[in-house]
C-alpha cells in the first residue's frame, strides 16, 4: 500500500510540475515582466533595471528547466543551476549591502506572478500552491547563503580593523613601539605578537616598546596577554618595555596581585624610549639637540 501512494504521489507531483513547466514557457515574457516589475518596485532602483532584467531571466530559464527535468527536488542535481544562480545573486546583494527581505524578494516575488484568480481552475490553484512552497524553499536558500555572506564579509573586516588598531612604528634606529588602543583579547594579542616579531625582524630592532595608554582597563586576563607578548619578542632577542602604567592601572594591578617579574614598566611613552635609547647606549642630549 506505501509504494502505491508513493507512486500516486509521484504521478500527481509529476503532473503539477508539467502543468506548472507549460504555463510558465505559455507565458513567459509576461510572467518575466511581472516578476521584474515586482523586485525593481522593492529595490527601488538600486540595481539597474538591465542588470536585473538578466538575473531574473536567468533564473526564470533555470526554474523551469528544474521543473521540467527534477519535478519539485531542489535540493536534486536538476537544480544545481538554479542554486548556482541564487548563491551568486545573494552574495552580491550581501556585498553591495542589501537587507535580508530585499534580498529575498528577488526570489519571493517569482510565486506572485502566478497567484490565482476567481477564474483559475482547481488544478492550477493547486498547482500554484506547489510553486508556492518550492519559492519559499528558494527563498530561504537565498537567505542562509546571504547570511553566511555577511558573516564572511564581518569577520573579513573584523581582521581588518584589527590590524588598522595594532599599528608596530619604529621610534628610533633600534626601537619599536606597539600604541594599543582598547581591548586587549586573544585574537587581539596574536596580530599584535605577529606584527611585532616582523617588525622586529624586518628592521633589526632588539628594544620593542608596549604603549598601554589607550587600553581603558587591565585585569588578569590582559595582563597574561601582554606578557604573552613579552616573551614571545624576548624569544626574538628584543627586550620589551611596558609604558602607558596610569595610577588607577597601577592600583589595579596591585589589587589583583599581578606580577610583571622583571618587566620594565614606565609611565610614559617618552620615560620608555628614554630607557630603550639608554639601553642602546645613545647620548640622550646629542639625540635631543639632533631632534
């Protein structure tokens, strides 16, 4: 009895697909006008009209060749064109900064070209609500595919930022210094000990100087990154020096017990270059009256 309603089943769905496969060839430079007409109206012409008159032809071709050849399987190799079409569609409307509902209309708008009227017959009415649940499908593909796209493009920005905050300058022939700025947190602490061991590499420096004076706070967990960091660079043969210690940092760090060891810790940025060129042994008064 199961397989003879799977095998009715399958005659019915392939019947509603033919129907559906010869009303939308019928029909199809109207059908196409229709969907057009309702995606520009919601993208309010931020997509040219030729560019979008092509995506939608393109996957109104593929939709009913998926109809034709798979039935309703999307997920089925009859419709690797039509997903091909949507991933690249969502993942431009996700670069050129489009929402998520404008980015489903261009889909969701497609099962509204073939609503039913009072003169449509049963069979097309159901016919209709099968295209219907198939759209929605699509639609939500789109949607995951965007979302994943957003994802990649903030996390993308994310590094990007990341490296424009932790910039490595060369103070003095010798002499680095790393100038943080807000957080200090793990994926933070890795940029900044991977840009500082190049830097030191790249320029020869042995004195690598850690500015904390735009950190807003520092607790333990910070604390063990910059000592991370520390180490690492002494690994390097630099040795490093913290400056930037305000007195509510320094309270905090008494408070929490945290030990520097025998880190050189200073105030200012200036008191820590001055200790870097002292340690590179450069006359601080010829240096000044060179500057």
């Amino acid at each position: 009895m199961t397989g003879m309603r799977e095998g009715v089943t399958s005659v019915a769905e392939q019947e509603i697909s033919t129907r559906l496969v010869e009303l939308l060839t019928q029909q199809r430079e109207s059908l196409g006008a229709a969907w057009l007409e309702n995606v520009s109206a919601t993208l309010r012409g931020r997509i040219s009209v030729a560019e979008l008159d092509r995506e939608l032809r393109e996957l109104y071709s593929a939709l009913v060749d998926g109809l034709r050849t798979g039935g309703f399987d999307w997920q089925g190799d009859s419709y690797a064109e039509v997903r091909a079409l949507l991933g690249e569609l969502s993942r431009n409307r996700a670069r050129q900064g489009f929402s998520p509902t404008e980015t489903a209309v261009s889909v969701l708008a497609g099962k509204e070209i073939l609503e039913p009227t009072t003169e449509t017959s049963a069979e097309d009415i159901h016919a209709y609500l099968r295209l219907s649940r198939l759209m929605d499908a699509l639609g939500l593909y789109t949607l995951e595919v965007y979302a994943k796209t957003r994802e990649e493009i903030i996390s993308a920005q994310s590094e990007q930022l990341m490296e424009l905050s932790t910039p490595v300058v060369k103070l003095w022939e010798g002499v680095v210094a790393v100038p943080l700025v807000g957080t200090l947190d793990s994926a933070r602490t890795q940029v900044v000990m991977e840009k500082l061991l190049q830097t030191l590499v790249d320029t020869g420096s042995d004195q690598a100087i850690i500015d904390i004076t735009g950190v807003p706070a520092v607790d333990t967990e910070v604390a063990q990154h910059l000592l991370k960091t520390v180490v690492a660079a002494r690994l390097m043969g630099a040795e490093c020096t913290i400056s930037g210690i305000r007195p509510q940092i320094a309270q905090t760090i008494v408070a929490l017990g945290i030990q520097f060891g025998d880190i050189v810790t200073k105030a200012t940025l200036a008191d820590a270059l001055k200790h870097a060129l002292r340690r590179n042994s450069v006359d601080l008064g010829r240096a000044g009256g060179a500057a």
